[in-house]
C-alpha cells in the first residue's frame, strides 16, 4: 500500500477481484483524528469501563456488502486498532474507523479486514 498526503495512491490486493467501479479519489483522515472517533466509540461501547490499549495502529481496507448473497463488496479505507488487554498478553479485537468520514464501525458488527500485505 502506497500512502500520499493525499491519500491512498495504490494497493496491491492478492485476491481474484474484479473492479466495476471507482470513486472519486479522496484524501483520508490522519491516524490521530481516527484515534479520537475510537477512543469515543470505545467509551460509547459495552467495554467503556475498562481501558483501551492499542497494540497497532494501521491503515487498512474493509469490505462491505449490501446485499449477504451477493458477491459484489465495497472497499471502504479503514484504520484499523488492535486492541488487547492491560498485560499485552491477548489481543481483544480489532476495531476499524473509516478513513474518510471518521465514523467508527459500530463495536459490535465490525466488518471484515482485508489484508493488503503492507503496513
């Protein structure tokens, strides 16, 4: 993955996908504005009592379907935060913000990550 101040400029998918379509090429958010829409999303979360500690932090794609039977997906540009508990020992979860609006996925229907092979 190729990242510009302007955004993501190309990625390399190891998967058989066809495009049928792009968007408009827009600029994605900076990592610390995503971090503010986690930390917020996480307090808002049945897990808010307890602290979030974050082993990595990067910029990833999640799909997206609109239809479950259908095979045509969304790639939406995400952050991803893997998360685990105080000791470091277990990850909990990994939590995704979109990278142009700045929502947090909800916590409890994440989408899935798509590996790009690049951090």
């Amino acid at each position: 993955m190729t990242v510009t101040p302007q955004g993501v400029d190309s990625v390399n998918l190891n998967l058989p996908v066809t495009i049928l379509q792009a968007g408009e090429e827009q600029p994605v958010i900076p990592y610390a504005q995503a971090a503010a829409a986690m930390a917020e999303a996480w307090e808002n979360s049945l897990l808010g009592h307890q602290p979030l500690y974050v082993r990595h932090i990067r910029l990833t794609y999640v799909m997206q379907r609109g239809d479950p039977n259908s095979l045509d997906v969304t790639l939406i540009p995400a952050w991803e935060f893997a998360t685990m508990e105080e000791s470091g020992d277990t990850f909990l979860e990994y939590n995704y913000v979109n990278a142009i609006t700045g929502e947090a996925f909800p916590l409890a229907a994440l989408p899935v990550s798509l590996q790009t092979g690049a951090d």
